[in-house]
C-alpha cells in the first residue's frame, strides 16, 4: 500500500530495482500494443488503399493477401519501435491525444452510420 501511495503523490520510491521492473514491463506492454495497433491500422489502409493502386499504377501484384501481410508486419515493426522511443517524451503525448481523437471519431462514425446519417 505504500507503494501505490509513493506512487499516487510522485514521492521517489527506495527500491529502484522495482522501478526498474516496471519500466521493462511498461517498454514490453507499449511494444506490443503498439504493434497490435498499427497491425490494424495498417491493415485498413492497406485493404482500402491496394486496389486503388492495382488498377491506377498497374500494380496488379499488390492485390496478394501475402503480400498484404508482409508490408503491414514490416510496417508495423517500424511504427511499433518508433512508439516505444517515444514514450515518455511530448511526442508521445501527442500522438495518444491524436489516438483518442481518432477513436472518438471512429465512434462518432459508427453512432452516425447505425442511425443512417452516415
């Protein structure tokens, strides 16, 4: 209980081994979730965005769901190690006010299109 309360009022903890626990997990949760994320990301901008390229550019080859695949792992690879170096710092902050703002919107998008506004 001690602990939550150093925590709660940013009092400096005694054992920084625990600190040192904690920011690992925190590097290894913002990784993954990162990756998830832009896997998703990705994915939507991919499956909107290669069709409209195969059949302007003659790109027929992007249309492969393997394809697909590897361009938005390897995207998502990159988007998740940039998040990662940013975490903690303004940047950081910035792109998860952009994340909530994209989400409401998202959400303000799927309220519109059930009730047949959209």
């Amino acid at each position: 209980m001690e602990s939550f309360m150093q925590k709660l009022f940013g009092e400096q903890s005694n054992q920084p081994d625990e600190d040192l626990k904690e920011s690992q997990g925190a590097l290894w949760a913002t990784r993954v979730l990162g990756f998830l994320g832009s896997v998703v990301i990705c994915w939507i901008v991919v499956r909107a965005v290669a069709p409209e390229v195969a059949s302007s550019w003659g790109l027929l080859w992007i249309n492969n769901l393997w394809l697909k695949i590897g361009i938005v792992g390897l995207v998502s690879l990159g988007i998740a190690a940039v998040l990662s170096g940013i975490e903690g710092t303004i940047w950081g902050r910035y792109y998860v006010i952009i994340g909530y703002l994209l989400s409401l919107s998202l959400v303000v998008w799927i309220v519109l299109h059930l009730l047949h506004y959209v």
